[in-house]
C-alpha cells in the first residue's frame, strides 16, 4: 500500500497537491504551521494508490509518496 508523507513546516497550504489528487486523500486541515499556513493532511490514507500527482503539484516539495 501506497503512503503520502508531509514536511508540515514546508507545506504554505495552496491545495495544489488536494486538487491533483484523484482519490480525495488529502485536504486542507485545521492547524497552523509555523509559517503561518494552514496545512495539508492526509484525510484516507487507505485511497492512496501511489500516482505521485500530488508531490509532482508541489511548488515547495512538502510531500513524497511511497509505494
């Protein structure tokens, strides 16, 4: 099974990688970084198939996927 890691403190909260998901396996959370932003989490990490769309949208490199 496939598995989205988040550098938290990189993430600025754009929800490009939310948006280029194809499994709705993250969304924008609650919490605070501290920078600021408001960041992305992984809400069904059971969904994710291991594309990498999400970490290729990233304009920070906050995530990597594993597989």
């Amino acid at each position: 099974m496939a598995r989205v890691d988040i550098e938290i403190e990189r993430c600025k909260g754009c929800a490009l990688c939310v948006d280029a998901c194809p499994e709705q396996v993250l969304e924008i959370g609650n919490e605070i970084n501290l920078g600021g932003y408001q960041h992305v989490v992984v809400v069904n990490p059971d969904n994710c198939i291991g594309c990498c769309r999400c970490a290729e949208m990233c304009p920070d490199v906050a995530l990597a996927v594993w597989r």
